[in-house]
C-alpha cells in the first residue's frame, strides 16, 4: 500500500461502527478513494459519507478522518475536493446519543486546519514549487478552513477531556 493510508493497519477497524455496522470495510473505501478510477473513486467517497457522517457520526468517523486528511493532501487523489466536503459534513454532523464522538470527530477535523489552510493558499502556478491543487480544491478548503474557524456545537463547548485535544 505505499506510504499513503500505511497507517491504516493500525486501527481495529472491526471494533468500530459505521451506519450499517462493522468498520471493517472502511480501509477498502480509503483506498479506493485514494487509487480508484474516477467511477469507483465517487461511488468509495459517497458510501464512506453515508457510513460514518449522514446524518450522524460513529465511533469509526474519528478514525477515518486523519485519513481523509492524507488524502486532501495527496496530489494524486481524484476528488480532494470531494474529501474536503466530506471533512465539512462530519464537522457539521453530530450525535446526540454519543457527544463523546462527536467531539472527537469534529476535534479530529479541526486537527487538520493546517492542511486546509494550505490547501486553501496554494498558488496558482506550478513554477512556486510544483503543481498546484485544482480551484475546486481551493475553494473545497477555504470553505472547510471558515467552517472550523466558526465552529461551535454542545458536544464541543464543554470542557476538553482529560487527556484530549480541544479545538
């Protein structure tokens, strides 16, 4: 698998929840995002959306999201716009059942304001050191960067868990 979504091994996905059930799946979703063609790339990204943000998030949302991070980054991913809308759904999402995720889930995105900021301020030209990321890619970011820079919701007004990061 590379150095992209290497990581992934290192979470009991089959511990986690999505909306259908066992996580289990979700490492094959990432790297269909990460190297499918773009039909299959779409249809991983719109099945991980339903599975761990729509409309709430699970206990498997916290851990997907530094992978959806990875790959916002990636140049090579097909739709990095797409991932950064997804970010921005499981921001806006929550569950009332179960704060505990939500905060861990929108803290993990915030986690990532700086991948967005960049992504947001990446120049137009490729000769400012490399190709530069598609206007929707900008425009996906600088959306995502506003979001977090605003965000506010009760799962994350209490105070920080001992032991977590707070955004």
């Amino acid at each position: 698998m590379g150095t992209v979504l290497g990581a992934m091994r290192n979470v009991r996905w089959h511990e986690l929840q999505h909306a259908y059930g066992s996580a289990s799946q979700v490492p094959g979703v990432l790297s269909r995002i990460a190297w499918g063609d773009a039909p299959t790339s779409d249809e991983a990204l719109s099945d991980l959306e339903r599975w761990i943000s729509t409309p709430p998030v699970f206990d498997s949302t916290a851990a997907t999201v530094p992978f959806l991070w990875e790959l916002a980054a990636t140049d090579t991913v097909r739709d990095r716009a797409g991932v950064l809308d997804l970010l921005a759904t499981i921001l806006a999402a929550g569950n009332a059942e179960h704060p505990a995720w939500t905060r861990a889930a929108h803290d993990a995105v915030a986690a990532g304001r700086a991948t967005a900021a960049r992504l947001a301020a990446a120049p137009d030209t490729p000769e400012a050191g490399g190709p530069s990321p598609a206007r929707s890619v900008r425009a996906a970011a600088t959306r995502l960067l506003a979001a977090i820079d605003r965000h506010a919701c009760p799962a994350c007004a209490g105070p920080t868990p001992r032991g977590a990061q707070g955004h």
